[in-house]
C-alpha cells in the first residue's frame, strides 16, 4: 500500500460561528488528521497553551520569521499578527497526514495561490442573532470588541463564495457530520485512492 501525501483543509469562519469546536470534534473522531499550529503575536485566553493551541511569539518575532519567508500566509486580525509555518505544514503533509488550517479569508487566498488542490470549508452561524449571542456568552471580550467582531463577520462572511464546502452550524452534531464528510470524500478520491490501493488494483486486473 503506498501513502500518499496527505491534503490540505483550509476551515474558514467569522467568530464565534463555533468552527474551533467543529474542528476539536473532528480531530477526536477522525484518524490521520492534525491542526497545524499558528504563530500569534496576540496574548493567550484561558486555557490556552504555548505550542497546542499557538506558538505565542513577540511582534519582534513574528517580523523576524515573516522576513525570513518562514510563513506560507500570514494576516493581521483585530490588531494581532497570524501566520502558518511552512516547514512543519510540509512535514505533516509528506507523512500522508491530512492538516487543517484554521485561517481567515485572507490567509486562504494565500494559501490557493502556492496549492491550489487545497480543500476549503467555510462555516456559517445559522442567523446573525446566534452569532452574536455565542460572543457574549463566550465572555472573552468587552462590548466594544464584540461589536468589531459582528462587522468583522460581514466582511469575512462576503468571501463565503471563494469556497469549496458550505456548512451551517445549527446542530452541532450535523455541522460535524458534515464536516467529517468533507474529509472523507476527499480521501476516497480517485486521484489518492489509486496510489493507496495500487496492489489491490493491480491484483483485480492480472
């Protein structure tokens, strides 16, 4: 059986849609699959930890990797930098190991531009009062930021088109259904199915 190289899913959401819940469920129930981990220069929330959630880096060091070319995008969110590391994203992909990317609009369009055969997802609330009834009750943030999170996620949520996949979170087991669904297409695609099952194909045919 050969491996081969793992895919790239790129998850997309405005804030407080629940698209990191999504993604922690997914990674619970599903083989062979990992978040890459971001660089942030943005302070950690509770619970959060240096190197599982980001790697929480100085703006000082953020500029030093990003003029390095260390970052296959990178973006400013509400003040603070994000950026995904190149090396150990193409690391976990040779391996055959599917990764998520958990990006906002732009880092995506950066990210289609040098792998185009990346798989995007993007998660919608299922009303606009949902949305902003999950960021205050998530109580992370002052009325103020809340509001900036609201306009932000008209403007993120304008990009819904440059998409793959469409999935709304009203359910969260359906969401997630549908979510692994995503994941598991892709796998049994022609394109990665004939090199996976390359001995077996070959034996049916002599």
């Amino acid at each position: 059986m050969n491996i081969p190289p793992g895919t790239l899913f790129i998850i997309s959401a405005p804030s407080g849609a629940g698209k990191t819940s999504l993604v922690k469920a997914l990674l619970q129930s599903t083989n062979d699959i990992q978040v890459s981990v971001s660089h942030t220069t943005r302070k950690p929330r509770p619970g959060e930890v240096d190197g599982v959630h980001y790697h929480f880096v100085s703006q000082e060091g953020f500029d030093e990797l990003r003029s390095r070319g260390d970052f296959l995008e990178y973006a400013e969110v509400f003040g603070a930098s994000y950026g995904t590391s190149k090396k150990g994203l193409q690391e976990k992909l040779e391996q055959g190991v599917d990764v998520i990317l958990e990006i906002d609009w732009q880092g995506a369009d950066q990210v289609r531009q040098v792998m185009p055969n990346t798989i995007s997802v993007f998660i919608l609330p299922p009303s606009r009062k949902t949305l902003e009834s999950r960021l205050n009750n998530r109580g992370q943030d002052e009325p103020e930021t809340i509001k900036k999170r609201m306009a932000e996620a008209v403007n993120e949520t304008s990009h819904y088109s440059k998409y793959d996949f469409l999935i709304v979170n009203d359910k969260f087991e359906q969401a997630l259904a549908e979510l692994k669904s995503v994941v598991v297409s892709r796998r049994l695609h022609i394109s990665l199915q004939k090199d996976r099952l390359a001995n077996l194909i070959n034996e049916l045919l002599a």
